[in-house]
C-alpha cells in the first residue's frame, strides 16, 4: 500500500484553512450586525447621530453581510456538499 504523497495533502489543508477563516470572518460579521443593531440608541446618543446616519451603519453592515454570503454561497457551489 503507497503512502499518500505529501505534496498533495499541502494545499488540502490550506484550502480547509482558508474556509475555516471565512466561515469565522462571516460568523463574526453576523454577530456584529445583532451588536449593531441592539446599540443603535446607544450610538444614536453618544455621537449625536442623525436617522440618516445610522440607516448609513446599518446599511455597510448589511453590505458586509450580503458579501460574506455570496461568497459563502460561491464556495458551496464550488466545493460542493461533502
């Protein structure tokens, strides 16, 4: 029975690597989005912002937030269910 070449187990971790990554970097996006949005009358008061300020935080978020799920989306059709 051959042993499994090394080289071709490198990138194998490195792409579960970077998913690993991604998956915590949207995790934490999605965390964030709920912190936000609790905080809203809280960052309303102390920077005294406008309505039209904060529907500018709560739209970046939500930016951030439709990106990470494209990508993830991108990845799942990429990589498929295994």
């Amino acid at each position: 029975m051959e042993q499994p070449n090394e080289s071709v187990l490198q990138p194998v971790q490195h792409v579960r690597l970077i998913f690993a990554l991604i998956i915590m970097a949207s995790f934490l996006d999605i965390i964030d989005f709920s912190i936000v949005q609790v905080a809203l009358p809280t960052i309303r008061t102390q920077f005294l912002a406008t309505y039209a300020d904060l529907q500018w935080v709560i739209g970046a978020y939500g930016l951030t937030l439709a990106g990470f799920l494209m990508l993830m989306g991108r990845a799942g059709d990429v990589y498929g269910q295994k």
